[in-house]
C-alpha cells in the first residue's frame, strides 16, 4: 500500500487495535468472546500484500466490536476500561517497535506467509491454527516490551485453548498497531486528532445499517 490514508483508514485500524484489546479483556475475563470478531480480527493477519487498508479487515462491520469501544473508550470517560485503555495503549508502542525493527517485522511477515501456505496445504482445525499462531506470538512479540501482562481468571487465563486465542488477538493487534504507524499514523493524532477519529468510527458504524 502506498497511498494518502484517510480519516476512514486509520479508523478502521484503530478499530483493529481496540478490537484485539477488548477480545483479549474478553477471553481473559469470561473465557468467551464474539466469535465473528475473533475470525475476522485473526483473518487479517493473513492479508499480507493488500491493495487498502480496508482489505485487511473486510467489510467494516468485522470491526464492529472494535470501533464501539474505541468511541467508548475516546468519548465517554466514565464507562472508560482502563484494562482495554492499557491493552491498546501497549498495542500500540509493540506496533511502533516493529515499525522501527524492519527486520522483525519481515521475519514476522515470512513466517506468517509461511504458515499461510501450510494453511492452504492441509486443513489445520481452528485450535491448531489458534496455538500455531500463539506459538509466532511468543517467538516474534512476546519478549518485546513493553510486554502485555493480561489480567483475568486463573481458570481461563491457564486454559491452553483460552490462552491460545488470547496470544493470536494479541498478535493480531499488534499487527494492526504496526499498519497504523505504516500508514502515516502517530501517538499523537488520538489527542489532535481525535475528533475526527471519532467522527470517522461512527460513519463506518452507521455503514452496517
């Protein structure tokens, strides 16, 4: 992609960022999440030479979880999260480093198109694919810091498949973090630009009615 981004195209990854967080809070804290959510976030991982930023994550409405608590999160302070503030905050500085690391991130990028065409080859169910993915997580990202320290219930937290799926969303985040700063994003533009980030997550909404 090379390109002038938008408004609309750094929402939707914000989107991206913010639905990682609040399906990581999710799993963490219940066990269970929306599983369209899930799909769609870990599926972008796969869209390694895409054309938009849109073809990435699809249709807006897969980002549907994320762009609702990223306006939650932006507009309305007294139902704000601070877990899910602090997810996609470190999202964030993981997705800059990477941006930073060229040479992590195509390391990252050559293994992911590497167990993509692995994918394509033999039908890997959804739980081997999930612990395939946690397993490029803990090689690429997980020593990186900061490093995402998720709270929840020891019960989910300690489930292989749970914390499979929270590794993959995390992965996912932070890739989209890292498309943020590829597309022209900045720290920054939350606050001087927040209005019409905002602004932007809500038209993309009202496109699902």
């Amino acid at each position: 992609m090379s390109r002038k981004y938008t408004d609309r195209d750094h929402a939707l990854i914000l989107g991206g960022v913010f639905q990682a967080a609040r399906i990581t809070f999710e799993l963490a804290r219940y066990g269970r999440t929306d599983d369209h959510a899930m799909e769609a976030s870990v599926g972008s991982l796969f869209q390694t030479s895409p054309e938009s930023v849109q073809a990435v994550f699809g249709k807006p409405q897969n980002l549907t979880l994320g762009l609702q608590h990223f306006i939650t999160q932006l507009e309305m302070p007294s139902d704000r999260n601070p877990e899910l503030t602090r997810y996609s905050v470190q999202l964030l500085q993981l997705g800059q480093k990477l941006f930073v690391d060229r040479q992590k991130a195509a390391s990252l990028g050559s293994d992911l198109e590497d167990f993509q065409s692995r994918i394509s080859a033999f039908e890997f169910k959804k739980h081997t694919q999930y612990s395939q993915l946690a397993k490029i997580y803990q090689d690429h990202i997980s020593g990186m810091s900061p490093r995402i320290m998720v709270q929840g219930e020891p019960l989910h937290l300690e489930n292989p498949d749970t914390a499979a799926r929270i590794r993959c969303v995390l992965l996912a985040g932070t890739r989209a973090a890292h498309l943020w700063y590829q597309c022209g994003g900045k720290r920054w533009h939350l606050l001087t630009r927040q209005r019409r980030l905002l602004a932007a997550a809500h038209h993309l909404l009202e496109e699902e009615t």
